[in-house]
C-alpha cells in the first residue's frame, strides 16, 4: 500500500470484521473471515495475503478465529488481550509479533518498511531492554492507536430463548439474579453455544443449527475461547479530523466513553444484544443506549454500525431501523450503512 495514499478506506466482512487502509498500513480489525457454512463468505481467509497489524476485540468464536494464520502468513503484529495471545501463542504465531493488552495503552503503528529497518539497526529505535525485539523509534510513527477496556453484551430475552430477530427499539428491564454480569456470557459459550451437538436433539437441529456444530468442533482451523479475555475498544488516530473508533460489542463504562480524548470522528459501534452499561443489564432499549454512548462520544460525525448481520442461530439479525431513526432525531450524528466488502472513503 502507497503511504503516500492520503485515503482511509474500510472494508465491511460481517459481524465485526474489517479491513482498515490508511497511511501506508493494512489493519485487520478482527478475522471472522471463515464462517458457519450458512452465512455468506465474502473473502477467503487463506487468500488474506497482506497484514500490517490486527486488532482483536476479544477472543470468542465470531471475532478470534483467523488471526493465527493471517498473522503467520504475512507476519503482522496482533494486539489482543492476553486470553487471544495465549491461543494465538499455542497456534504458533512467533512471540514477536504478539502484544498483549488489557486497557489504556497507547501504541504506535509503524510502516512495515520501518519496522524492518529497525530490525535490521539501519534506523533509530526506541529504547527497550536487552533482548527485546526492536521497534523503530517513535518519531517514524505512521500514526497511534488508543486501547480501551469495554464490556460485552448480554444476550436479549429471558435466558435461552432469544428472540429470532431484535428490534432496537424492544425495551428490557430488571436482571435474572443480582449476580447477573458477563461471566454468565462465558458460562453460556462453554456450556450452551460450544456443546450444541450434546444438547440439542437430532430433529431440532436446523441447517443453522448443524452449521454451527460443525463450526464450533473444528478447533483445528478455528480459534477461539469460551472465555472473552476481556473486551477492548481501538481508537485509532490517523490525522486531524480523521480519528476513528472501533466498539465490537453493545457495552460500555460510561467513564471511559465519556472522558476518551480526542473524540472519534468516526465510530463503529455493535448494535445486537441488550446493552451492558457498566458491567450490568442496562434498563431500556438498544437504541437508547446507543444514543448516551454518541452522546459520550462527543457525537462523531460518521456512526456506522457492527455485529447486527446474519448470525446462523437466534437471534438471526438486527432490525436497526429504529436506532437509526434515534440517532438522527436525538444526536448530530449521521448513521452510515456499509456494503459487504465494498473499500468505502470513511474519512
């Protein structure tokens, strides 16, 4: 890629997986490339040939599974949290092209140019300890990236029976215990989604259903844990006035959103589940909830959304229309809908 190219381009494959090109970098946020039989597969990830980085938002089945081979194969770096590294360590990616972070960190991403010269001491590189592999120093930055702790969703409706399609406007209030939190996610990925075939009887198992089955027991080719790591949030600053920020999932603490500098131009933010505020159920609707988060995000220009396509069990897809019609009646904010696959000018 030219880093004399001054668009920044994003590419939409599904769920929460994109491809971000800007300055001279090709990013990866998330690999959900290899998906359940029944959904559409808009690239092959084995014919992924360029990476410069890969974000990963956290280390469930829809978001991790990919990154160990686009990493192996083009040698980019990957920056997850420690529960992805972990796996993407046991998978074989070399230990120097894995950062692992939880939260508050502020990264710079260099040209991959750069970065060999840097291995190869024909430029400035940053101080570091003995041993450690070299990084160009920070002045040969293309541009920096900001990590953020955020939170997974809950899962709509009274637990195990999610509605077949959420409508973004569908209220839910109260909590199924006082205890409720994202580790009943986890519990719900180990014993639920990834023992389907125990689980559920031969004559309910729809294709989608069987496709996930399958899926779910190809450990080999997919990687993933029942465990999330916990979740992040990237905010990327790639020049004035084009600061972009990626949320994979419907949750967040307030604090964060609210006092995270410089404000996204752009955000991509989740739009399924019932929304975690905070680390509980939030009372209210999806939309609502997208609405405060805008709000604390100072209304970013562009807001597009993730996570609401096609999934291959219940619920099967998000009606967004209703957070759409909220965000332009309550915020200055302007939602955008990308195609699949299209290079989309998003600054």
């Amino acid at each position: 890629m030219d880093p004399d190219d001054k668009s920044v381009t994003i590419e939409w494959f599904g769920t929460t997986t994109y491809r971000l090109k800007a300055k001279g970098l090709v990013i990866w946020l998330d690999t959900y490339l290899e998906r359940p039989s029944v959904l559409p597969k808009y690239l092959d990830v084995d014919t992924v040939d360029e990476a410069d980085y890969i974000f990963i938002s956290h280390a469930h089945f829809d978001h991790l599974p990919g990154a160990d081979r686009i990493a192996k194969k083009t040698g980019a770096i990957v920056i997850a949290n420690g529960e992805a590294i972990n796996l993407l360590r046991e998978a074989g990616v070399p230990e120097e092209q894995l950062v692992p972070v939880a939260g508050g960190e502020r990264i710079p991403l260099f040209l991959r140019a750069d970065r060999d010269r840097a291995t190869a001491g024909e430029i400035e590189v940053a101080p570091g300890p003995p041993g450690a592999p070299p990084r160009p120093h920070d002045r040969f930055a293309a541009f920096a990236v900001h990590v953020w702790p955020s939170l997974h969703c809950f899962m709509p409706g009274p637990p195990g029976h999610p509605p077949e399609t959420i409508d973004t406007l569908t209220e839910y209030t109260g909590e199924a215990s006082p205890y409720t939190c994202t580790l009943d996610i986890t519990t719900g990925m180990k014993w639920g989604l990834q023992r389907l075939g125990e689980i559920v009887p031969e004559e309910l198992r729809d294709p989608g259903i069987l496709s996930m089955i399958d899926y779910m027991n190809d450990r080999e080719r997919h990687l993933f844990s029942h465990f999330d790591g916990g979740q992040l949030a990237f905010n990327f600053l790639i020049g004035t006035g084009q600061t972009l920020l990626w949320s994979a999932h419907m949750g967040a603490y307030e604090g964060v959103f609210r006092k995270m500098e410089p404000k996204p131009d752009v955000a991509i933010l989740a739009l399924a589940g019932r929304a975690n505020l905070d680390g509980r159920p939030y009372d209210g609707s999806a939309a609502d909830f997208i609405v405060k988060q805008i709000g604390w995000l100072g209304e970013p220009k562009i807001v597009t959304w993730c996570l609401h396509d096609q999934s291959a069990v219940r619920p099967w897809s998000v009606d967004t229309s209703g957070a759409d019609e909220m965000v332009h009646s309550k915020t200055a904010s302007r939602v955008k809908h990308l195609d699949f696959a299209v290079p989309t000018e998003i600054l």
